[in-house]
C-alpha cells in the first residue's frame, strides 16, 4: 500500500497522477457547501483562540488543495489573519492560489486547526484474517502470510470484537501513530480528522480494504493503478489522539466523536428542502433554496457522506463542539 500509493510510480504521488477528484468522490469534491460549513468551525476556533495573527489552518492529505482554495475567499472574514497551508506527499498543485503554503509534512507549533478529510483511510494499513490460534496477515496477492506481529495482535485484541476464523480486519496502528502525531502538532487549537470508518461496536467482519480507479470502485491493486483504501477505525485513533497529548501532559478537552450528518448540524446546515409555494412568490429564491438543499442532501444523507465519522479534537481550547451534548467521546 506504502509503494503503490506513495512511491515513485505510486498512485498519489507519480508525475502526472490526476488526483483524488480524477478517481472518487469526497465531501470536498461534492459541493461548496462543505467548505462554507468548515469555515463556520474555523471561526469558532478563532474565537476561542482569542483570534491569533497569523491564525493558521493546516489541511493535512490535502489532495489537489481543493477544501483550502475554498476557504481562501473567506479570509476578509478572519481580518487576513488566515494562513492556509497544504500537507501532502503529492507535489503542490498547478494552479493553486499563491497565498496556500504547500509541504509535505506537518508544521509544527500550530496555534490554529489542523483538518483532515479522507487522510486517514490511505494511511498504510496491513489486512489480517482471524483463525483458529490467532490472526495471520494476508499478502497481496490474497494467501495467508506469517502471523502478526505482537504490536498488531495487541492492537486486533483491544479495538476489534473476537472475531469468527476466516473473518478480516484491518490493523490500524499506523494510522493511530499518523493522528497523534498529527494532534501533537497543534500546540493550541483544534485537530478534526473526516473520514469514513466504524467503532468497535459495528466494525465490519469482512475487511473494508477497495479500490478505486476513475470513479469507480474496483478491485484494489498493488501496481499504483488504483486507489487502495480501508475504512478508519475512529475510536482507536481518537484514543491515541488523546493518549499523545496526556503523555506530553498537555491539555487535551474530551473529543467528540459524531458522524458527519451530526456535526454538519450543529455548524447550522439545514438541508431541508423549501417550501413548494415559495415557487410561486419568489421563483429566483426557490431555486437557490432548492440547489442549496440538495447540495446538502449529499452532505448529510446518512447512507453516504452523512454517515462518514467527525472526530474533532480541542487542543487546550474550549471545544468548538461545546459540551458532550451526548455525542461519544471520553
Ligand atoms: C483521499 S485523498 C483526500 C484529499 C482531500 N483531503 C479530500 O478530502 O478530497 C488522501 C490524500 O492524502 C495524502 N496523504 C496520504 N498520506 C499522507 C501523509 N503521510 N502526509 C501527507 N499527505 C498524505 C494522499 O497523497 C492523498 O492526496
């Protein structure tokens, strides 16, 4: 997965590699209204960092750019204090508006909000199949390898239910070890990480690992023709967020953990649909009102894009959540 996404011909990082947008579809890709909503989160966490200059915004598997050349007009709305950088491991997109900063690493010392839509689930992750004595790997081209490591066993064994021989599981410690470090580099702030995953509870029983390939799901493939992804374990990673910050005894306030239907809500999206007479009274108004609605539809329809998982995380900062308001989170 490392070498097909990410090495010389991989599939994100080859010359030439037509980006996320060329092959599947994210909340970023699916309507403007997704980055509209982020800036109403943003302007929370300026409130209640104090409104810092600069107030920075790292957008981390940021893609093509697409989510910070959204949020870029509305820098009047944040005095110009706005300092929007891009972390991917791709090269920085033709195109991009010279005022995003493009890296491939995580700056550190972050006094701002570190976002990341869709990262985590191409973060490297090993498939296991539970049998009898333990769990196995499974190698690429599908047979049973050696059994997993002990870090891996350990991890299996706290995160996934026991599971019946012959079912899958993804070994998620990478992307449990990508997200603290990724937590541990906002000094004060708000670390949000969107994608699409399960908790114990609901893991699945057959592994999650795909492919995509120009707009299509397809079989996975190892040669840096295809998308490979597999669905994010949210709480272990929400646990290692906050594991990160209690060993370096750093204030870390209780995340929330809500699928995106939720916390799309909660920043004011109404995706209800408006009243038909208005077609009548105001033709112009219900057709924006109409476009709008849909828009969001995506967004928030719970069998898809509504259902991917928020997990938001304040960084010795009042949660831009508020309290609880019985959402998980520890
Ligand atoms: C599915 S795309 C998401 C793009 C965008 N955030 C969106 O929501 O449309 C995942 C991106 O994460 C990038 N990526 C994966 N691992 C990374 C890492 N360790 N550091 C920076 N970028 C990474 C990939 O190159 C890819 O562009």
């Amino acid at each position: 997965m490392e070498s097909a996404l990410y090495g010389p011909d991989g599939f994100f990082t080859r010359p030439g590699a037509s980006g996320p947008r060329g092959h599947f579809r994210t909340s970023v890709h699916a309507s403007p209204a997704f980055a509209g909503l982020m800036r109403r989160l943003l302007v929370r966490v300026d409130e209640a960092l104090g409104h810092p200059d600069p107030f920075p915004v790292v957008d981390v598997g940021a893609g093509r750019g697409e989510l910070l050349a959204a949020i870029a007009p509305h820098r009047a709305d944040f005095g110009g204090r706005l300092r929007l950088t891009g972390v991917d491991l791709a090269g920085r997109p033709d195109g991009l508006p010279p005022e995003i900063a493009w890296t491939d690493s995580v700056p550190d010392g972050i006094v701002g909000a570190l976002i990341a839509t869709e990262w985590l689930d191409n973060v490297p992750c090993d498939v296991a199949e539970a049998g009898s004595s333990g769990f196995r790997y499974v190698l690429t081209d599908d047979s049973l390898g050696p059994a997993v490591s002990a870090e891996d066993a350990a991890w299996l064994a706290r995160w996934y239910p026991p599971l019946p021989p012959g079912a899958r599981a993804e070994a998620g410690r990478a992307r449990d070890l990508a997200w603290a470090s990724a937590v541990r580099a906002v000094s004060r702030g708000v670390a949000v990480a969107v994608d699409y995953g399960h908790v114990r509870d609901g893991r699945p029983r057959d592994g999650t690992l795909t492919g995509y390939r120009d707009g299509r799901q397809v079989p996975p493939r190892a040669d840096g023709s295809t998308d490979i992804t597999a669905h994010v374990a949210m709480d272990a990673v929400a646990e290692a967020g906050i594991a990160s910050l209690v060993r370096e005894k750093r204030d870390g306030d209780p995340y929330r953990l809500m699928v995106q239907r939720r916390a799309l809500q909660a920043l004011g999206a109404d995706g209800t649909r408006p009243p038909i007479g208005l077609a009548s009274t105001d033709p112009g108004g219900y057709v924006r009102a109409l476009a709008n609605a849909s828009e969001l539809g995506e967004l928030l329809d719970p069998a898809g894009l509504g259902g991917h998982w928020w997990l938001v995380q304040a960084i010795g900062v009042a949660h831009p959540f508020g309290a609880g308001d019985g959402s998980m989170g520890t």
